[in-house]
C-alpha cells in the first residue's frame, strides 16, 4: 500500500501528504467514494458533460458548410443530414441531463457523449469509402479520422478513476478498431498500428489528467467537510450527508435512526481547566467514538459539544443497543478524572413519522432536552 501511494504522489504530482494513503484506492475504482464526494463527483460530471454537449452540438454542424462546398454531391449532402441529427442528439443530451447527484445518471451522460460521435464516425466513415475523392476534397474526408483523437483528449477534462476512464475511452477505441479493420491490408497495416499506438497514448495521457483532477478533488472534499479541531464530520457535510441518507432510506425503505449526544456539564471544563481541556476532552471523545463504531455509522460534530451519530439502517432498537455498547465502554474522561457522561436523544425517520431529516434532528434535539432534565447521564428514545 505505502509503495502505491507513493508511485500515485509522483506520478501526480502531489505533494505528502496531500493525498492519504487509504485514498489512493479511490483513485483506482469508485467503489469505496464515500456519498459526499460522489454525490458532488457527479453533479461536476453532469455540468462538464452538459457543457461539452453544448459545444458539440453547435460545432458539429458548423462544419457541414464546409462538406457542402468541398466534397462532391451526394456524400456532402448526407454528412450534412448525419451532422444534424448528431447536433439534434447533443442538444437532447444537454438538456435532458438529469442534476440529480446520482453518479449513474452522471454515467450515463458520459456514455451517450461518448457514444453519439462515435457512431457519427463510423457512420461518416462507411459513406466516405464509397468515394474516391481527390485533392482538397480527400483533405477534407482524411480530418474525419480525428475524431477519435478528440474525443479521447476531451476525456481528459473528467475528474475519473482509472477504470472509469478506460471505460469510457472504449467506444472511441473500438470504433476507430472497427473502421480500421474494414479496410486492413498487409499496406497500411504499419500505418494503422502507428495511429492505434498514438490513440492508446493519448487515453493514457488523458486518464493521467482526470484522475489528477479527481485526487485534487479528494483533497479538497477532506478539508471541506471535516471538522478542524476533531477531524469527524463538520455540521455542514453532516446536513448533506442527512440529505443523501433521506434519500436512500425513502427509496428502499430502509430505517435511518439518529442520536443527538451533549456532553453534560461540558462547559465546567472549559472554566476550569480552560478552552485547550476542552478541546483535549472533545478530540479524545471523538477519537474513541471513531473507533468503536460500525462502518455504516457517521460521527458528526454539530456544534460546541454536541455530536450527531447517523446510524442508516438501525430502527429505534437497534440504535438504542448501540448507543448502550458505546456508553458502556466509556465515553473519555473528564480532565479531574471523572468519567465523561452525555445526555443523548435518539429518533428513527418512519418509526417517529418524521417528514424529512431536519425533524429527524429536531425530533432527537428534544429528547435529549428531555434527558439532560431528567437529571443527565441517560438515554431517551420515546416520548
């Protein structure tokens, strides 16, 4: 692990420190993106496709002019007709491009970007082999074969893993394969592995410029979203994480339960023992927090000495055994010694018949009121 994270900070260019050694499997495969740097992965996915799209759709046919006045009738004629319907095909790609934040949709608009100029070449390539053309006329036909060379330096403005981007460049690879094999002979068969070789580099090279983008990404989501003092989630990644769990237990009914924790009698330390006890206090419970809890859950600091755990997953039961095994292995200390204790109110989405998230926290907000009036050091998870 420690020698690839090394070969990514050099072949990236990253200084140490910048990307985390657990990071730089997500430069290799989404699979273990964490849902906030996918969900905002994938809405600059989205935008970068609709603008590519965009620009293609007026680009494209722009250049019929040019057919019409340099190759011969009827071929000018049907690459014109060809170039409309492709520019017909972008502009419905652009402007049916869902900004969801589902990476599949974002997906999606990358493979039919992808996809719609490389059956226009294929498709202008079979029509301009039933011609002999000549002169300025063959110059012109000859430029069709670049398409595959932009398309794939286009990938490079992609923030993409490896395997994504090797995905996404295999259209625009089989497809200049399939024209080049139409026409393979013992001739132009050193000339024709030249370009491939040349194609190949260039997706590498383009696959090298987005997964740099995308580890630039990564370091920049970590700073975003984590609390400086703790390193647990801040308040406002915590909200969009809520969001993206609503969303995910709406649409597969699963339970989605929450613990609003307060630290009890936090700011007698801070007089005390003074504001770096306190923060010794809140790194140390955030740390022992981190460490005991499931993958699933989700530890975020919400304010002062108050913490949301989102537990995806865990009805009321369920949360409520786990914040049972938390407490009983211990919370931390106190800077006088004593044990650190929280008065913690725990809710669940449906059980409770909260409509969205912020009454999933208001929901859990007041019981632990409830319990910090209760006389402090317990847990409520009903009214």
């Amino acid at each position: 692990m420690h020698i690839t994270h090394f070969i990514w900070q050099k072949l990236l260019g990253m200084a140490p420190g910048e990307i985390q050694s657990g990071d730089t499997l997500w430069l290799l495969s989404p699979r273990q993106h964490m849902p906030l740097l996918a969900q905002r992965r994938a809405l600059m996915l989205v935008n970068r496709c609709r603008l590519f799209a965009i620009l293609f759709s007026a680009l494209t046919p722009a250049w019929a002019v040019i057919d019409l006045l340099t190759l011969p009738y009827p071929l000018s004629l049907q690459l014109a007709g060809l170039r409309l319907l492709v520019s017909a095909a972008f502009v419905a790609l652009a402007v049916w491009q869902p900004m969801d934040g589902r990476l599949s949709s974002a997906y999606r608009g990358i493979a039919l970007l992808f996809a719609i100029p490389t059956l226009f070449y294929i498709a202008s390539h079979l029509l301009l082999r039933r011609y002999h053309l000549e002169g300025l006329s063959a110059a012109i036909g000859a430029g069709y074969a670049f398409l595959p060379f932009v398309l794939l330096a286009g990938l490079a403005i992609f923030p993409l893993t490896l395997l994504e981007s090797l995905a996404f460049a295999s259209p625009a690879l089989f497809g200049f394969l399939l024209t080049g094999l139409l026409e393979l002979n013992g001739d132009n068969l050193p000339g024709f592995g030249g370009e491939f070789w040349l194609l190949s580099l260039l997706t590498g090279v383009s696959a090298i410029a987005g997964i740099s983008q995308l580890a630039f990404i990564i370091v920049l989501v970590h700073q975003a979203i984590r609390d400086p003092l703790t390193g647990i989630f801040s308040r406002r990644s915590g909200e969009e994480m809520l969001g993206l769990l609503q969303l995910q237990a709406q649409r597969s009914r699963q339970p989605l339960s929450l613990a609003f924790i307060d630290l009890d009698h936090f700011k007698t330390i801070n007089d005390h023992y003074g504001h770096l006890a306190g923060d010794q206090v809140l790194r140390h419970f955030a740390e022992l927090m981190e460490g005991r809890l499931r993958r699933s859950d989700v530890l975020v600091r919400w304010g002062g000495e108050e913490f949301v755990l989102l537990m995806p997953g865990a009805q009321l039961p369920q949360a409520a055994q786990v914040i049972a095994r938390l407490r009983a292995q211990g919370l931390g200390e106190r800077p006088e010694g004593k044990v650190l204790t929280a008065s913690i109110g725990v809710a669940e989405l449906f059980q409770d018949g909260c409509a969205d998230w912020r009454a999933l926290v208001d929901l859990a907000d007041t019981r632990m009121y409830r319990a910090k009036q209760a006389g402090r050091n317990r847990v409520m998870i009903s009214d």
